[in-house]
C-alpha cells in the first residue's frame, strides 16, 4: 500500500531524512518510533503530498506521491501533529467541510460524517463549536477529520499526545479498530503505545529507519531477552573492555556515571558506577560477569538481571539520546514501588470512606 | 472541472462562515457604516454639503451651468467611499491565508484533494462577497436619497460606480491575498497591504512628478484614476481590463506562494 524508497529530504544543508526505505502492507499498523527530531513528521509530510522529498521516491496505494499528488491526497487521511481545526465552526460543520474538501460525493456526506462522529465519541459535541472543546475533544476531532472521506491509508502524527490516559485507551482502541480496512502510519515517541497498536515498527532515529519488525520480533532479535544491571566501585573504563570482550555480551555502558549528579533518585555513592550490559541470544554470562569485575579488583555493589523492553530496544539503537536522557529508567524504577505503597494505604482510606 | 467547482464553493462557503461568525467582521462592517453614514449625511445635508451649496447659488440667482445634484453627489460620495474601503480592505484580506497558517489549517489545505487555485478563488469570492454584503445598507442610503431627487439619479452612473467599487475591492482584496499568504503575521499583513495600496493610490501622483511616456504608462497602473473613472459614470474597457490583471495578479501569486511555501518550509 505504501512504498518508500531511498527517501531523503534536506533543509539547506541539515539533512532531515536520508535514504529511508520501507514499506507498509494493506491494513498494517505501522509504527514510526523516534526521539523527537528524528525525521518522523517530515518522512509523513513527504506521504501525504505537503513537503516534496529532495531524492527518493513514495508511493502511496500505487501513486507517486510527487507526481500524483492529488490522487494521492485523495486516497489519504492525515492527522497533523497540531490538529488543523476552524475552531469558529461547530464540530458537524468543520466535518462537512473536510468530507467536500476530500471530495466525498454529495449523497454519502451525511453518513461518513456521521460514521466520523460515532467512531470518535463526539455525538453530544456534534453542535458545540469547536473553540470551546477541551484537548482531548480537539484531538478526537482532528481524527474524525483524518477519517471522515473513508480512506485506505491513514497517517497520524502522534495522535494521543495531550490526551488524558483514559482518552489515550480510547485513540488506541479506534486506531485499532480502523485497522483491517485502512492502512496506517502513526508516529509516536511513546513505547508502550506501539507494542499495544502497532502490527509493526520502524524505529527511526536521526532520519534513518535503524530498524523494521514487529515489536516482538524486534525485541528477541536486537537484545536476545536478558541483560544485567551492576552496581561497582572503582576504576569503570578499566573494566568496561574486559567486559564488552565476554562471550556473550552485547554491549557495555554506564548509565549512571556521575554521583553528583542532583537528579537521580539515589545518588551513587563516590567512585560508584551503574552499568548496563545487554546480552546476546541465548547468552547467560552472570557467572563470568562477576568473575571479571571482581578479578579488576573492583567492588560489586549489585548485580541484577534485567528484563528487556522494548524501551532497552529503543535505546539502544537511539543510544546517544539514551544518555542524554538518563531519567528514563530511574523513572520506571520509581514506579515499581509506589503501586505496592498506595495499596496500602487505600485500606484504611476506603474504610473511612465506608464509615 | 465539477470537482474544482465544488471545491472552491466548498472554501467559500467555509470563509463566508468564518466572516459571519466572527465579532471582528462585524466590528469593521460597523465601522464602514458608521463612517460611510457619516459622509453620506455630511456631503448631502451638511453646513458646507451640496443641498446647502445649492440653495446659496439659488438665493444667487445663479442657475447656469444647471447642476445635477445627484451625478455630483454620487461622484463624490463614491470617492470618499472607495479611499474608506481602502483602509478597510487589507483588514478583511490580511488574515486570508495567515490565519491559516497559524492555526496549521493550511496543512489540511495542502493535504486535501484541492488545487492551490480553487482554495485562492474560493476566499477571494468568499471575503469579496462579504465586502459586498457590508455595502449593501449604503446602496440602500443612496435608494432613499435618490429616490427624491430631481433630476433622477442616472442608473447607469449608480451601476458603474459601484461596480468600480468591488472591483476595486476585488483588485486589492486579490493583492492582499498573496501578501497574507506571505507571512503567518496577521497583523505584518495588514501593514504590507496597506502600504502597498497607499503605493497603488498614490501611483497617479508619481505618475506625474515622473512625467514623459514612462509617467503616463505608470499612471495606467492607478487604481484610483480607474476607480474615480468608473464612478463619474465614463467606462472604459481598459479599467475592467486592469481590475482583472490585479485580480489574476494576486490569484496567480497566491497559488504560486503556497506552492513555494511547501518546497522551501523548513
């Protein structure tokens, strides 16, 4: 349905993609994964016929996107990242007018618009004026506009950005739903949402694709399942190639070097490293993980095993974002506990709501 | 060809609502009354107004070269009006296409089925009409007026000054266009209409400090000689003809911006 080839795009002299190719079957959902910057908005631009790509070539449902542009257009519903709202029209009107701008013949409107309306939960906002809806109304309307002339392929650009998380549960039941018919791009800087919707992901990351597969497929084959996490004291650089050179190790960082460092949860004490290894397929190498720091003369504070996510894929092959952003799993560490604390304290709160 | 139609009816429609709905239009509709009201009562009734001229020469005893009041009026009064409108004009046109762009609109726009043509057409007859409709109540201040006056007003004088009229508009309403398809600034589009419509109305004058062949080629440019020929009633082909470039002028400039605007966006 959707063919990208060698597909790059300059601004001057900054390249914003280069030599992207990848391809999106009938009724797939693809997700586009990337830290932001990474070219996701512009390759979807290209698609949907706004922005003309320097080299390279789309094709959407068999038109060139250049070429072709207006049967191109016609055969796609996009979302912005900014929903494009007339917000002095009522949410039935601006539909309307989306469904005659797209070109639906004058006897079906009606019914698409009232498809569009069922579909995004907006029936008691059909009369309201569209300045007066709240985010996450905008955000649904916004999507009711990228559906509402029934196209094969839907491109969407961040489509739960905004929403509230019982909101976001309900974008990702309709984009679901929309699968099977239509065929869809959407793009997202938010893990967990491409393993819930998405049939397949391209992790993009300064405009290059870095990888394409399922989420699954992509977690067994980039990172193999297991990986440790090690606290030590001492000397890490002189540790660190030692360790990367074990059979069985992907690959070595530190991903919490610097003790002083005001913002992480529990600050490490002087000398004292966090590091990361990620293991190859199949590997358990703990025994001669322990073996070597120990042999180094460092001290080992911790040693776990670590589950790998989609987010450790995602890091990995984005992995000098992944420094720069150092809170990412200190945040999900900080999670782990907290359910177990607020379970104890609703007893007695729920108690004394009873009484 | 029934699918351009649709479309740019579709965009007219579209801006014809978002005039309606909006208090600023209604603000400058208000604004064009109240002042073009003023001006009516002033010239006509007046202490210096033309009733009041008249009487004097009557009280005179001069009765030659007989006045036609209304032919007077009209040619005044339709003066005043179109230098009115063109404060008013940039006002109406500058948020035709920033408005959109801030508001990313111009993304479904340009993501739509629709040519850059049909989306220009469509607001130039969609905020041409809406100047049109805020004229109205003026044609029926003149209605009431003339229909007392003798001798009776010419009809075709009446016709042909208000038809110089939204041309006119249409002329500059055109230019603002692509002027606000320039900038995502609202008001840095007003500024620049408005100053390339003082540049337009002031070309007569430059025309004749320049003098020669080159003035006189220059002065055909005038929006104003055009206009003010128009509403003394004396057509001539050459004004439709000019009205018409300024229009295709500002359509083919707008729909080559937007196209422009695309390729270079960053």
């Amino acid at each position: 349905m959707i063919e990208v080839e060698h597909l790059s795009k300059t601004y001057g002299a900054t390249p914003a993609i280069a030599d992207i190719t990848f391809s999106v079957e009938k009724g797939e959902i693809l997700g586009f994964l990337g830290p932001n910057g990474a070219g996701k908005t512009t390759t979807m631009r290209i698609l949907t016929g706004y922005l003309p790509a320097t080299s390279g070539t789309a094709r959407v449902a068999g038109f060139d996107v250049h070429e072709n542009s207006l049967a191109v257009r016609q055969r796609i519903g996009y979302l912005p990242e900014t929903p494009p709202l007339y917000t002095e029209m009522t949410v039935e009107g601006f539909l309307y007018f989306v469904a005659r701008i797209k070109g639906v013949a004058a006897g079906d409107r009606a019914a698409r618009v009232q498809t569009a309306i069922t579909r995004c939960n907006l029936i008691e906002k059909r009369h309201t004026l569209i300045r007066k809806l709240s985010k996450g109304f905008r955000q649904r309307v916004g999507l009711a506009q990228a559906i509402v002339h029934d196209p094969p392929v839907i491109i969407l650009d961040e489509p739960t950005v905004g929403l509230d998380p019982r909101q976001i549960i309900d974008v990702r039941n309709l984009i679901k739903s929309l699968a099977g018919d239509h065929t869809i791009i959407l793009s997202t800087h938010i893990l967990p949402e491409v393993s819930m919707t998405c049939s397949r992901v391209a992790i993009i990351n300064k405009g290059r694709v870095v990888a394409t597969n399922t989420p699954d497929r992509l977690m067994e084959e980039l990172t193999g399942g297991n990986g440790y996490e090690l606290e030590v004291e001492g000397d890490f650089a002189a540790v660190q190639e030692r360790l990367q050179n074990l059979a069985g190790v992907k690959s070595v960082e530190a991903i919490l070097s610097d003790p002083a460092k005001p913002n992480a949860a529990d600050p490490l004490p002087e000398h004292h490293f966090k590091i990361r290894l990620v293991s190859q397929p199949g590997a358990d190498e703990g025994r001669a993980i322990a073996a070597t720091v120990v042999g180094a003369g460092l001290g080992l504070f911790e040693m776990r095993r670590t589950a790998v996510t989609l987010e450790d894929v995602f890091l990995e092959l984005t992995m000098e974002d992944a420094s720069a952003d150092p809170d990412t799993p200190d945040a999900n560490d900080a999670d782990l506990p907290e359910p177990t604390n607020t379970q104890q304290i609703p007893e007695p709160a729920t108690g004394g709501e009873a009484a | 060809m029934r699918i351009i139609l649709s479309n740019i009816l579709a965009i007219y429609r579209r801006e014809l609502q978002t005039y309606f709905a909006s208090p600023f239009a209604y603000a400058i509709a208000a604004i064009f009354w109240l002042l073009s009201g003023f001006f009516f009562v002033i010239i006509l009734l007046g202490p210096d107004g033309l009733l009041v001229q008249i009487g004097q020469r009557d009280q005179a005893g001069i009765t030659e070269p007989p006045i036609d009041v209304p032919y007077q009026f009209l040619s005044i009064f339709l003066n005043l009006l179109g230098s009115l409108a063109l404060f008013l004009l940039p006002m109406l046109s500058m948020g035709l296409y920033s408005e959109e762009r801030k508001r990313g609109t111009l993304e479904l726009l340009a993501t739509s089925p629709v040519t850059n043509w049909a989306v220009a057409v469509g607001k130039l007859l969609g905020v041409l009409t809406f100047f049109i409709t805020i004229t109205l109540p003026i044609v029926g201040l003149e209605a009431i007026a003339f229909s007392a006056s003798n001798p009776p007003a010419s009809f075709n004088v009446l016709l042909l000054g208000h038809l110089g009229l939204i041309l006119m508009a249409a002329a500059v309403l055109s230019l603002g266009m692509f002027i606000s398809s320039l900038t995502d600034s609202t008001i840095l589009a007003a500024i620049l209409t408005f100053a390339l419509m003082m540049l337009l109305w002031i070309t007569d004058l430059i025309a004749s400090g320049i003098g020669g062949a080159l003035g006189e080629a220059i002065g055909h440019l005038s929006l104003i000689k055009h206009y003010s020929d128009l509403s003394r009633g004396v057509f001539n082909s050459s004004s439709i003809v000019l009205f018409a470039s300024y229009v295709f002028l500002g359509l083919f400039l707008t729909a080559q911006s937007v196209e422009a605007f695309r390729f270079q966006r960053s």
